[in-house]
C-alpha cells in the first residue's frame, strides 16, 4: 500500500498513550461505553426469558432466566473494540462460558463449526465456534458487577471480546451451530465476516 | 429489524472489494453554527453512497500517529461533491481539527460508504418520519436533500431538537425545504433557550411532541432517528407506546465525536 497522506498541521493525541499493545490499528480509548444499536432497544421480560442452545432445527438445551443464572458463573477483564474506532479498557464482566453450555447440555465438542447468534429485535451474527471456546467467549449478564443495562444488551449479551464488538451481540436468546459460515446482520451490510480489530477488518474485503 | 432491503443489497453487492482510503480535498468550510461547521468535499474515485450512510476519515500526524473517526454524510447523492458535518469537541482529537484547523485545500484520507442499514431514498417510499437531536441532523439531511434532489413528494416529517435558536444547524436550507410545501413538515424544538415570538417547541422531544409531530402508526411510516443516545432510547420507547412498529424504527446514536 502507498504512504498514508499526512494531514497538515495535525499533531493527534494530546492524552498520555495507552499501554502498549493493548489498542489495535486505528482504534482509540475512551473512558465511558458508548451505545451503538441499529434498532429500538428490546425490553423482555425475565419471566420468559429464555436462553436456547440449537444445532440447525434442533433444540439442544434451553435454560429460564433462573435455570442460567444456577449454572456456573466466570468473571472476566478484558478489553473490548468497537468497528466505530472506540475501545475500552479493562473492562469487567460475568456470564457463564459457552463451554459451561455446552457441557450443561452434555457435550464433548461442539455439534458445528460455526455459530449464528440470535436476538430479541430480529439482531443476528456469525462467529465461529473455534472463537467461542477455551473461555473465549460467554454469555454475560452483569458489567462491572452490576445486572446489564439493556441499552448494553442486557439481560443478557454475547461477548467475544477479541473480534470487534458487533460480534458481541445485545440482547442474545439464542446460539445456533450451524454447519457453513453465514452472514449476519452487519455482515450483510457491508462488515467483515470475521471482524479482527487487530488485523482492522472492519469492512468486507479489508 | 428488517435485513434487506432495496439499499443493503446495493451495499452487499459491492461488499466484496475492499473500501479503498481515498484523498479528499477541502472544497470549502462552511460554518453552521458557533461549534458546527460543515466541509465540502472533492473525493476522486469516490462511488456514490445512500442518503444516511457514513464515512471514516484517517488523519496522519507528522510522526505518523494516525486517528480514524466515522461521520455521516450530510449531502444528497446527486449533489457534487460530498459534505460532511462536525461539531467541535473541545477537549477532542480529531473534532478540532476538522472544524478549527482545517481549511479550503487541504488535504486528508477517507473511505466508504459505510452502512447498508440506516438509509432510505425514494424508491423506499414513506411516509417518512425523520427524528434528530444537534449533530445527528446530518445523516437525516442527506435524506431530506436526496428527497428535494430527485422531486420526492412522499410524505415526510423532521422533529429537529437544538439547543438554541443559534444552534440549528442548516437552519435557511430547512426553511427553504419547508417552504417548498411539497409534503414536507419542518417542526424544531429548542431545549434551553428560546428567542422571543418562538413557535416551536420549548422542551426536549416527548411522547406528546411525537404524537403530534409525527404519522399515526396506522400509516406505518419509515422512522429514523439519529443523535445522543440518550434522545434516540427515549424518542424510540415512546414511538413502541405510541403502536409503531420497532422493526420500522431505525436508530443512529451518536454522541458528538471527539
């Protein structure tokens, strides 16, 4: 690639730098947790919440609001990046891991290698499920110990805290294995399948 | 949430190619109000967008520190050269920049478009219910200046909250719209200050404000709603009271961008 233009007279950053290797190409930190939706933010009831487990058409295991809250509980700090150039630091959560779910409905290894989550509001978006294991990934119900806000995702949200947070999908009910890669909701609008904050992947093609 | 429509597809098609950094020079600066000011944009290679989509703008230090942030795009697709709106941040990076240093000739990287979801243009149809909040107006105004480019006569409504009179931004060119009395409804709404003789409305945007402001939903119109969070969660709350479809309400909330 050709040299980046420089932009006369602009000298950038006027904060301390951040730690090293902890922000990804193109990203800067901010202190607060901006809200990005493309939609309404969805209000359920935890009455009859449910969280799904699915492989294609079938159902593998579901939990009520209470069932998910008795399973094993893992706090995590992380880092999370958002496509729209933000990332915050150390930030701290609580869910239960997709391997707790899927040992909870008494598997080994999982049925697919790719996932598409759903959510209230009609969301939807692809991981895969290499991404998801090892701790990589849980559905989170508080932040800095605290229930979820909903304009957060909350009840409840995926976080998958190494690929750009779109993939992090707000207000999730339901993960499904599926056996080939499919486009999500952003995906379908012009975002990357795979969404690599530290090899910028935020659009198709890059 | 609906996946597609006329405009994703456009969006998916070209998805495939990778959005290359273009160099886009400074046409002219247009100062909108005290802390807003608008940049007129000539982008070679630059291959059309749809009204409400945004861009990203990569600013290169010297020393080669680089800073990316993502505007919407306040022109029609028709107008000839791109325009985008930045309100100044004081204490921000690249806010500054773009509307105190910058000027006419200058030159920075951009890419895009950006977003298949937040969009509409005429062929969608309407009725149109536009919904901003300060600088949030900028992606509704490329619908607005797309629908006067091309003779639109859907029904469309804007609910436009500033601050202040001063802080109206494109205050003449939606007077001008209005005054077109082609199906377009301009209504404003000032939150801390009012000039005296106003006839607008004198609060923040409320569920009556919207009932009055806005379509019934028996009339199922198209809603887009774009500025600080805090005005889009409580303006989309209220249109799901109110019997409006969510999957008709699109959102957009951007706080100003530092």
């Amino acid at each position: 690639m050709s040299e980046p233009l420089i932009s006369r007279g602009f000298f950038g950053r006027k904060r301390p730098a951040p730690p090293a290797n902890r922000v990804p190409p193109g990203q800067h930190v901010v202190t607060d947790f901006p809200v990005l939706s493309a939609g309404p933010t969805p209000r359920p009831s935890l009455d009859t919440w449910r969280f799904a487990l699915q492989h294609r058409g079938s159902l593998l295991g579901q939990w009520s609001w209470s069932e998910f809250e008795a399973l094993t509980q893992t706090s995590i700090t992380v880092d999370i990046h958002c496509v729209t150039t933000w990332s915050k630091l150390d930030t701290r959560w609580q869910g239960v891991t997709i391997d707790t779910l899927l040992a909870a409905v008494g598997l080994s290894a999982p049925p697919a290698p790719f996932a598409m989550l759903h959510c209230d509001g009609g969301y939807t978006t692809n991981v895969p499920v290499a991404d998801m294991l090892n701790g990589k990934a849980m559905v989170a119900t508080r932040f800095d110990e605290a229930p979820l806000d909903p304009e957060h995702g909350g009840p409840a949200r995926l976080l998958v805290p190494h690929l750009y947070f779109w993939k992090s999908a707000k207000w999730v009910r339901r993960l499904q294995f599926i056996d080939q890669d499919e486009p999500g909701f952003w995906e379908s609008n012009g975002y990357h399948m795979y969404g690599d904050p530290w090899r910028e992947q935020r659009y198709a093609g890059d | 949430m609906r996946e597609t429509d006329a405009a994703s597809d456009t969006t998916a098609d070209a998805g495939s190619q990778r959005l290359a950094w273009l160099v886009a020079t400074v046409r002219d600066v247009i100062d909108e109000t005290p802390r807003v000011r608008s940049l007129v944009l000539d982008v070679p290679g630059w291959r059309g967008h749809l009204p409400g989509q945004h861009l990203a703008i990569r600013l290169t230090g010297e020393d080669g520190y680089q800073a990316q942030r993502l505007y919407s795009i306040a022109s029609a697709p028709e107008a000839p050269a791109l325009m985008i709106t930045v309100e100044r941040i004081e204490d921000g990076e690249v806010s500054p920049y773009l509307a105190g240093e910058l000027r006419t000739g200058d030159r920075f990287e951009l890419r895009g478009p950006i977003g298949g979801y937040f969009v509409w243009h005429a062929p969608a149809g309407g009725p149109l219910f536009l919904i901003g909040g300060g600088s949030g107006i900028a992606p509704l105004m490329a619908m607005l200046r797309h629908r006067e480019a091309v003779s639109s006569i859907v029904p469309a409504r804007l609910l436009y909250s500033s601050r202040s009179v001063e802080d109206i931004i494109y205050r003449a060119e939606l007077d001008r719209f209005a005054a077109r009395e082609d199906g377009l409804i301009v209504r404003h709404t000032l939150t801390r200050q009012q000039p005296p003789g106003w006839t607008g409305g004198i609060r923040r945007i409320d569920r009556a404000m919207l009932a009055e402001a806005g379509f019934p939903p028996a009339e199922r119109p198209q809603v887009f709603i774009c500025g600080p969070t805090s005005l889009v969660e409580s303006a989309a709350r209220h249109l799901i009271d109110l019997g409006h479809d969510p999957a008709a309400i699109k959102t957009e909330r951007f706080g100003p961008t530092a």
